[in-house]
C-alpha cells in the first residue's frame, strides 16, 4: 500500500504527450484528404469524438479547484475536465476499464468462482463488414457464448452433471496492438457449471472445470465457426463461396466509412503502409482446424485462445483479468516518435514474423484511430448465460448489494443510481482501488482534501489560468498539408510503389 505522502501526484499534461501531437498536427489534414475524396467522409460522431479529445485534460476549458484543509499547507491541485471518450483516449477510457471491472467484479461476477478468458478472432474478410453493423457484432457474440456454454454442459454430462449452466461476459475489442481494425471478442466465461438445487431460494451449487485441452478449445472453436457462418449467412453478410465473400455492406457504407473500416484491416491507403521487418503471413486455407499452441486453435481464419484463468480465491487476479478485457486499445508509453516524421507503435508481444514496433505515418496512424470509434449506442459489454440480466439464477448468483456504507456522507463509495446495482464511481474510488493511493488526503501533509470551486466560466479561467501561469488557449492545430497528404517522404515512396504495382 503507497501512502499519500509516498506518493508524488502530478497532473497529466495530454498536451505534451506524441498521440496528441499526431492528432493536433494531422486533423485539419484527414479533414481535406476527406473533402478531396483521398478518404472517405467521416461521419459526425468520428468528429466530434476527434475534437473532444483535443479539449480532454487542459485547464483552460475549465477545472475544478481542490485545496488542502491544513491552514499550515494549503496545497492546491487543479482537475481539469475529461472528453469522456469511447475510442481511444488513453485518460477516459483507463477510468472506463477500472470503473467497469470494479462493478462486473462487485457486482456481477459471482465471489469465489475461476474465471477463464475465450479470445475470438474472426478472419480478415468479416471485419470490415462486422465493425460498424451491431446487429452483427452482437450476434457473433451471441454465437460464441452459445457454443461455450454447450461445451461446459455437454462436458460435465459425460462427469455425471446434468443441467448445468454457465454464463459468461464479452467485451468487443475494435483494434489490434498495432491500431488495425479488428473485432475480436474477450470473453470471460465462469470455468465451471451451476446446478439448480430443489429449493428455488436456496444457492444453486457450483462445479469447477476440472482441467481443459487443446482438443477442447478446437471442438469450441469449430462449433462457434459453424454457429457463426450460418448467422451471417442468413443475415446476408457473406455468401456460401469459396474462398469466403462478403457481401455489401449496408447503412455504414453511406455514410463513409467503409473505405476507411477497409484500409484499416489491411494496413493499406490510407491508413497505411506501415514499415515491418517481413510480410504478414498468408492465412490458412478454410476448414483446416490446426492446434497452433496451447490451449490455442485456428480454423478458416477464425482463432481461439483459452489459456488465461483466474482462480477463484485470487481476487486481485479476477480484478486483472476483467481489466485486460476492456483495456484502452494504445497506452501512451507505446507510441513515440520514429527516425524522419514517422511515428512508432511498440507492440505487446511480437508478430510470428519477429515484428516487435511497426512504424507509420502520421496521417495513417489517425486514420487508424479513426477507426477505433464505435457508432453511437454501440455496445461493446454483452451477457450471456447466467449472467445474463433475464436470467433467474442471476439474483441468486451475483454478489449482494453492500449496504454498510449507504448511510455515509463521504463521496468514497457512491451508492448505485435508480436502485440498480452497478452505478457510477467516483474519480478518488477509482484511484484508490487501482493504484492504492487515497486523494481524499493531502499528498504533503495528509490533511483532507477539500473542493472549493468548479470554474467554467471563458473569463474567469483565463484570468486563474494567467494568474498561475497557465495556458490559456488550447494548443494550435497544424494548417491542412496539400497532397500528397503524407508526411513521410519513405511512406510517399511506398505510396507509389503500390500504385505502381496495382496499375
């Protein structure tokens, strides 16, 4: 545990950090790329989740004032106000992942059950095509749950088990480690059945998963392709040809993105080229289930990993697991700046080529994030089983609601709005229950904190701004560069190296 005066806070500076400098410097460019038809026209809610991030964390759109209580002290810490993003900034969707996982973990996730993490990825033809519909993407989840809880039923029937029911909860994740399109699904799945005693009030008995083969994971994963292709097939989002076609898109396509959906999963204009140390590796032919690895299968495109487990008793290990589902898709440390005007992207693991960073342009990284924002009313947490909110043995499953701080007037723990059980954490909760730290007490003395004032008014923030020599504008955007668009003369190069090729 780090005590408050152990702990040095800084305010974040978003400003000074390379995603913001590629954002700032390279927006007014897309923006006339798209008008000239280099890309396709972005729609409002791409826009307005651009221009919100350029105005998350600086002061001089307003903050709010928190003061030490110790006359002695009075140390002062200026907050400023967040973008409340969806797609890809790194502050507001790292305060999204751990309120989240604090209330699937609290709240939903039975206590003292192991957890096992199923990742679904989908070949490179359907995604594109799966990334903007959610009727679709909401079905594939749909599909995935179903073939894993027939794997845990049909499982513990040959031990002697009947009736047992699982239940699980996916997340969508829009992007790769290196910000191409792809979704893929993290689904954390309870490892292990439910039984339905004959008293209707009393906890339904739970049975562990004993073990789990790579035998397994290909069985479920055949399963789930099968399931899968027949949902999209009778949605009309692919056609019965060899290899697999995709059909036109609908709504998404009108409205622009699906040329960048596209150039996004392949890496191509204009959200590519990138620079790799050898070319990706050709997929396998369709039909051919291959175990890759352990607990690892690939069948016609479509992989499954299931070798992440929690145990029950590891609490913290629970908490993790559900934070690596909905993790941000770039952390800040990844991104940094390349030799000439590229910019590098430092991968979580290597590629099987070797690849550990890949390097791009400018331009084609923001077309990347462009890609990484969900429609409006797209959901990306889904239910399944048990879990699932019309389910009757949810009530008896999931954890009580904890009443011993209700009557408390502190802000420490929110109670939940409406009467339901998962509702909205404060920003101190959050730290706390993340990195141990208490931001309710004075960092240099460990008085308490105090909030004095909300500023929002123009004039009034320049003034307090100026007054503690402050920024009182945001920082200028880069004029739109004529074509061609890219920065780099090595990815101009490239550039036309494709078009020759393709010509």
């Amino acid at each position: 545990m780090v005590s408050a005066r152990e702990f040095h806070y800084q305010r974040r500076r978003p400003e000074r950090t390379t995603l913001y400098e590629v954002v700032r410097d390279n927006l007014a460019t897309l923006y006339a790329a798209s008008e000239e038809g280099f890309a396709s026209a972005l729609p409002s809610f791409v826009k307005r989740e651009l221009e919100a991030y350029l105005e998350c964390g600086l002061l001089c759109r307003g903050f709010a004032v928190l003061d030490c209580t110790d006359p002695e002290c009075r140390a002062r810490h200026l907050l400023a106000f967040s973008c409340k993003g969806r797609a890809f900034c790194p502050s507001c969707l790292g305060r999204r992942m751990a309120q989240t996982a604090a209330n699937l973990v609290d709240h939903v996730l039975p206590p003292s059950v192991p957890l096992r993490q199923f990742v679904l990825t989908v070949p490179f033809e359907l995604r594109a095509r799966l990334a903007y519909d959610g009727e679709l993407l909401g079905g594939v989840s749909r599909e995935l749950a179903t073939a894993v809880q027939d794997f845990y039923r049909r499982r513990f029937e040959q031990l002697g088990v009947r009736g047992g029911k699982t239940g699980s909860v996916t997340v969508v994740q829009r992007a790769n480690s290196d910000l191409r399109l792809n979704p893929h699904y993290h689904q954390i799945a309870l490892d292990g059945v439910y039984t339905e005693p004959e008293d209707t009030e009393a906890i339904p008995d739970f049975h562990p998963l004993p073990y789990l083969t790579s035998e397994d994971v290909a069985d479920v994963l055949q399963l789930a392709r099968v399931r899968i292709l027949r949902f999209l097939q009778r949605q009309g989002a692919i056609v019965e040809t060899r290899p697999l076609e995709v059909s036109e898109a609908g709504e998404v396509a009108e409205e622009g993105l699906q040329q960048l959906a596209a150039a996004a999963v392949t890496g191509q204009v204009p959200a590519g080229p990138e620079l790799r140390q050898h070319p990706p590796v050709l997929l396998p032919p369709p039909g051919e289930v291959r175990v890759t690895g352990a607990l690892l299968a690939s069948d016609g495109g479509f992989t499954l990993h299931a070798a992440t487990v929690a145990a029950g008793s590891d609490a913290v290990g629970r908490e993790a697991l559900v934070r690596y589902a909905l993790r941000p898709p770039l952390a800040q440390e990844r991104l940094k700046r390349a030799n000439g005007e590229l910019v590098e992207i430092a991968l979580k693991r290597p590629f099987s080529d070797g690849t550990y960073a890949v390097q791009l342009d400018p331009l084609s990284l923001l077309v990347r994030l462009v890609s990484t924002v969900p429609p409006p009313r797209f959901h990306t947490v889904r239910y399944a089983g048990v879990l699932a909110p019309a389910s009757r043995l949810r009530p008896r499953i999931v954890p009580p609601r904890s009443t011993e701080n209700a009557d408390s007037d502190t802000e420490d723990v929110a109670p939940a709005r409406g009467g339901t059980r998962c509702g909205w954490r404060p920003w101190v909760e959050l730290m706390k229950r993340v990195f141990q730290v208490d931001l309710e007490q004075c960092l240099r003395c460990g008085a308490p904190m105090k909030l004095r004032a909300v500023i929002t008014a123009p004039a009034n923030v320049a003034r307090y701004l100026r007054h503690v020599d402050e920024a009182t504008e945001l920082p200028p955007r880069a004029p739109a560069r004529d074509p061609p668009y890219f920065r780099s003369p090595v990815i101009r190069r490239k550039l036309v190296e494709q078009l020759v090729l393709v010509a």
